[in-house]
C-alpha cells in the first residue's frame, strides 16, 4: 500500500489587502511595487504572484496574493498564518518592509 500524498489545493488561493502609506503617489514607484510584492512574496514560502498597485490618497497600495495550485494545504495555510503576521499592525508591516529594505523611515500613516 502506497501512503496517500498531502492535500494540495485544487484552484489558486487569492488574498488581497492594503496598505495606507503617508506621502505623494509619485512615492509608489515601479521600483518600490516591485520591492513591495517581493518583500510580500517572501514571507510566504510557497510559490505565489503578487500584484501590486497604488492609488492616491496620500497613497494607498493594494497588494493581491495569489497562492498557485497544487501547493500543499498545510504549506498553505502556513504561508497564509505568515502573511497575516507579516501584515497585521502597523508595526509588523513596518518591520516587515524595513527587514526587506523596501522603505527606510516609518511611512505608514
């Protein structure tokens, strides 16, 4: 008898988000969407695409985390536990985005 595999997910996981950042939308630059989405990216430890995109009102940066299928739900849900401590306060989001050289003063408002 062969052992059954670990549960994967069957279709892509989506989770979506954003953050107040104080400053000119000219501050949300190609550079910092893409420095943004890795540092995201890299608190998951699962393969997945971020999208990242800005809208003025000091400026707002909406991110989308899109988990691929056939990742393991347990790496899943361990990567989505990640993503929501990663981004849970304002101090985990500025500690995150400090540790990833993304931003180097506090901006969130």
């Amino acid at each position: 008898m062969h052992p059954s595999s670990p549960p994967v997910l069957q279709v892509p996981t989506a989770v979506a988000g954003s953050l107040t950042f104080a400053g000119d939308i000219s501050l949300c630059t190609a550079a910092f969407k893409s420095n943004v989405s890795a540092a995201i990216g890299a608190s998951l430890d699962v393969e997945a695409e971020v999208a990242v995109a800005c809208e003025a009102g000091s400026f707002v940066l909406s991110y989308t985390v899109t988990i691929a299928a056939g990742t393991p739900a347990a790496a899943t849900a361990a990567a989505l536990a990640s993503l929501s401590s990663a981004l849970a306060t304002e101090e985990a989001v500025m500690a995150t985005l400090q540790s990833r050289g993304v931003i180097d003063a506090p901006a969130l408002e």
